[in-house]
C-alpha cells in the first residue's frame, strides 16, 4: 500500500524501469538490441543524455550490456542460471610447487598477437594510458635527463613511493612514503616476501585454485607447499587454514582477498579481518597479492588485508600492470616487519630499478588523468565482462558453471563431465585461440575439467566467432 511519501522517479528512471519491466516479462527477448539512444530520445521527448543514463543503470542492474559500436542489449541473468563450480575435495597434503610443463607455451600464446585471446590477462592498449604515459616519459628526457646517468635509490623514487601512498590512501590504508618499495613488477615483490621469511624447504601456504606465477616462484625458490581449498564466492577456506597453522610449521600464507586470480571472488571484510587476525596469533607473515583490487566493475574501491593489519604482519605486494601499463613494471612492496630485510634483498638482486621510469609514472599518478583513466577502464571492463558471460551461457554446453565476479579480469569456468582442458588448450590453439587450462592454477593435477577465460580485451566478432568455435570444440570432446 503506497504511503503518498515516495520520492518521484527522475526522468531516466522511469525509462529504465519500462525497459527492465518488459525484460522481466520477456516483451524485449534476452540477446535483443534495445532501441537506439535517439529513438528513445524521440519517444520520450528528452535529451539523449537521459536516454544514455537510464541504459547505464540498467547496465548496473544486470539487466543490459554494452557492444562497442552496437549499442544496448537485453541481458536477464535469471533467463540463465548456472551453478556455482563445486568446490575442490582433497586432504591438505604438503607437495612440491610443480608447475604445470607447458607453463611457457601457454605463456607465449597468450601474447601471440595473432592468436585470438581467450584466457591472457593483459589488459587491452585501448584500456591504458599509452599516450600519455609517452608524454610523461617525454617530459621527464627533456627535463631530467640526468636520470640517465644515475642510479635509483633502492627504495625507488621518492616521488613515486608518495604518489602511491596516496594509491594506498584511497585503499583504506595510510602509509609513509618509507613504508613502501618499489620493485620489478608484482612478481619480484612476492618473490622478495617469500624470501624473507623462508628458507628452501620451507611450507607456504597457498589458495587452491591460484595464480600459476606464484607457483613459478615456490618452484624456483624450491619452497614446499600446502594448498587450502577456496571457494568461489569467500575465497580461502579460513578453518582449514586455522588448522594447518596448528599443526604444521608454515612460514608464510599467501592469500589474494580482492578480485582473485583466477576465481575473481572478493573476500567479506568479515573474513579478510578474520585472516589477518588469525595468521598474527599465530605468528605467521600474510603474504598480500593485490594486483586487481582497482579493477571493481563499480569503481568501488574494497579495503585490502594491509588496511586490517595493525601489527605489521601482513606484507602487501601490488602493481600497476593491470591499470596502468604492464611493460612499465612498476610493482611496490609493503613490507610492515620484514620491511628492511626486503630492501635489502632488493638492493641484492636488482638495486632501485629503472629511474626515469619511475619519475615519469610518478608524475602521471600525480595528475588527475590517472583517476579518470582508471574509471574509464573499470567501465570498460565490466561492460566486457558482461557480453563476454553472455557468450559464454551461449555456446558453452549446459550445465558449464560460470563465476560471477564484481571486476578483475576473469571468469572461472567448469565443465561438464569429466572433459580434458589441456588438450582442449592444445585443439584450440590450431585454430588460432588461447585459453588457460585449470591444471596451469595447481601445484597437482586438479582442475583437469576448468578452464580461465578473460574479458580483459575488447569483445570483436572475432572473439564472438572464437567462444562459438570453443564451444564446438568442447562439445565434440564429450
């Protein structure tokens, strides 16, 4: 029963809320093509502007998706409901980080320019601030020129350690420009966290399913390790973890709470505060892999494990190669008590990185190109993401289960019946598509049915033609 006091609806509301009542009811079909901005313009009789934003809200809804030079399309989630990937069951075994032997090939067709690419992480050049990255660079050769000559501080560059704490502000946490070191991209600040503190030999407690590169690195630092079963949605199971650290002498976890790669869940500030608090009462480093927490479909900015850490425990490694340029290799490192051991292993193995570099970065992240830049990609991607699920309900068989995240770069996915992804991989790469076969996320042979797909490119008819062939390929694999 309607009190009177309701708030009126703005013009683009209203229009948004016709369009999502004749979705709901099937009148406007699911993969359907919502009328062009100027014809609703017209039959509304308001700006196209108006038009525009009751389509973003639908967008926000569920209820729309974005075709780059398209338009508008119908997308009604609950046309299509998938189940959630089960949930791995295994004993919590120490193992050897193994990783999977065609680790390299899956690496180079992931970068093949001629490949069409399914599963590859790397943020598409129309996503990044190329231009003025450049201008940035430029600037900093003509005025600064002496950086050529000169060494960086092993630190990194002042400049740029302030203008990421001010990164880290806007993450909920606040730290001094001396907290922080900048390193080789986010590979070498996990790699420089490991080695402070463990040994050759050592357990280090992993997600399962995780990042293939954070296998690499246990492999090559030849580190023993214990995989925890994560779910799709939480993330890390917490009373499995509470139980290994009772029992075994873990010197480090390694945990990804934001966007995860490759499941894409976001943890609840619940369970990110529970993790923190119970690897310190156990005196353990959290090791914080935390590349995509920038990368929210919602521009919404989630509070990392670091920003619930209040005794220096928890060693947080991130990096700018997701949302600003992957070839830059600007990653930095957190370190909390195991700061100074980890510029000294810095100072080691690599000194203070590329100077010029660093200023330029440092100069981009102090202007206000870089925020607005970092909101046109998470529009970008989450449009991306939602034609690319839209493809994939389309032409994988039923029954594939599908992760839903809320941003970062990738879908999980899990097949039905008992399907191999690697020769699925193989098949798939003679026809000019890459993908990324589950096993590649496990220290064993798990996964052998899952595979990762990205949305971190552009959605061309290439693409749209490659997720059918995929879906072919599947299906004659049955």
């Amino acid at each position: 029963m309607s009190t009177g006091t309701e708030k009126p609806l703005y013009r683009y509301e209203e229009i948004a809320s016709q369009i999502s009542q004749a979705i709901n009811e099937g009148t406007i079909g699911y993969g359907s093509r919502l009328p062009s901005l100027r014809t609703m313009s017209s039959r509304y009789s308001c700006a196209l502007s108006v038009v525009m934003q009751a389509y973003e809200l639908l967008e926000r809804q569920g209820l729309a998706y974005a075709v780059e030079k398209s338009g508008f399309f119908a997308r009604n989630p609950l046309s299509t409901p998938l189940p959630e990937p089960q949930k791995e069951k295994y004993y919590l075994n120490t193992e050897d980080a193994v990783p999977l032997s065609i680790i390299g090939r899956i690496v180079e067709a992931g970068n093949d320019s001629s490949v069409i690419p399914l599963g590859a992480g790397n943020p598409h050049e129309s996503l990044l601030p190329v231009k003025h990255l450049k201008q940035s660079l430029l600037t900093v050769l003509k005025e600064e020129s002496r950086l050529l000559t000169e060494y960086c501080d092993e630190g990194g560059n002042r400049e740029l350690r302030r203008a990421l704490t001010s990164v880290m502000l806007d993450r909920g946490t606040s730290l001094s420009y001396r907290d922080i070191l900048i390193t080789n991209g986010c590979s070498e600040a996990l790699t420089l966290a490991i080695e402070s503190c463990s040994s050759p030999g050592d357990i280090i407690v992993t997600e399962s399913p995780v990042f293939l590169g954070i296998i690499q690195i246990l492999d090559q630092l030849k580190r023993r390790v214990i995989t925890i079963p994560t779910d799709t949605v939480g993330g890390m199971n917490l009373n499995h973890l509470e139980s290994v650290l009772k029992k075994e002498d873990v010197k480090a976890v390694i945990m990804t709470a934001i966007h995860q790669n490759p499941l894409g869940f976001t943890m609840s500030e619940e369970n990110r505060q529970r993790a923190v608090d119970l690897t310190a009462r156990f005196g353990v480093p959290l090791i914080e892999d935390d590349v995509y927490s920038s990368c929210s479909f919602e521009g919404r900015q989630e509070r990392p494990l670091k920003s619930f850490d209040t005794g220096d425990n928890v060693i947080y490694c991130s990096s700018l190669s997701k949302t600003l340029s992957p070839g830059v290799r600007i990653g930095w490192l957190a370190g909390g008590r195991k700061h100074e051991l980890c510029r000294k292993l810095k100072m080691a193995l690599s000194l203070g990185g590329n100077a010029m570099v660093q200023s330029a970065v440092a100069g981009y992240l102090a202007s206000p190109r870089y925020s607005k830049n970092l909101q046109m990609l998470q529009k970008m991607i989450s449009r991306q993401a939602a034609e690319m699920r839209q493809l994939l309900i389309s032409a994988l068989p039923e029954g594939t289960a599908i992760t839903d995240p809320a941003g970062g770069f990738y879908f999980w996915v899990e097949l039905p019946g008992k399907p191999d992804c690697l020769r699925l991989f193989e098949e798939a790469l003679e026809e000019g598509i890459s993908t990324v076969p589950g096993q590649a996320f496990s220290v064993g042979d798990r996964y052998r049915n899952c595979l990762r797909i990205s949305y971190a490119s552009p959605i061309t008819d290439d693409t749209r033609e490659a997720v059918i062939r995929l879906g072919e390929l599947i299906e004659k694999m049955k």
